[in-house]
C-alpha cells in the first residue's frame, strides 16, 4: 500500500476512534461524530500555510474543528496537505 494512503487511514482511524470514545461514554444513546478531510494544493501560489490558515478559519465559522493534518508528498515533492475536521452532530 502507498505510504500516503496508508497514514492517511491511520489517521482517519484514529480520529475515529478518539472522537467515538466520549459518545461511547454517554449516559443517552450515541450519535455519529461528522468527520470531513480537505486536500489543500501546495501550487496555487498563495503558500500552503495562508491556504490552510484561510481553511481553518473558514471551518471554524461552519461549526468544524480541527482534527488532524498530514503532509502530501510524491517523489520527494510536497503537493499539500489532507487536513481532517470533525462536527459534532446538533444537540437534541
């Protein structure tokens, strides 16, 4: 398995797992954690970092947090980063 994918599940799976086990914990019946991964292109000529910084801001006014980011490289070369955002579902 190509290694970008393969820490890129692993990363999925892990965020799974660490946002599943307070739902698990509740005393009333769980409900699912929406989890959503954005690749931002490292040649749009604006920087990675202001093209993420721009992302995050935008997330956090929809309501998303911040979960995880994995660098995209090929040959050597970064072509940006996967960065991973969870929404808890709303309050009943």
């Amino acid at each position: 398995m190509d290694t970008r994918i393969a820490r890129l599940l692993a990363t999925v799976v892990a965020v799974a797992a660490v946002t599943a086990t307070p739902q698990a914990l509740a005393a009333d019946k769980p409900q699912a954690t929406t989890m959503v991964t954005v690749h931002v292109n490292a040649h749009t000529g604006n920087g990675v970092a202001k093209d993420v910084n721009e992302l995050h801001a935008k997330m956090e006014k929809d309501g998303w947090r911040f979960a995880s980011m994995v660098a995209h490289t090929e040959n050597g070369d970064t072509e940006g980063v996967w960065v991973t955002y969870t929404r808890e579902p709303p309050a009943r």
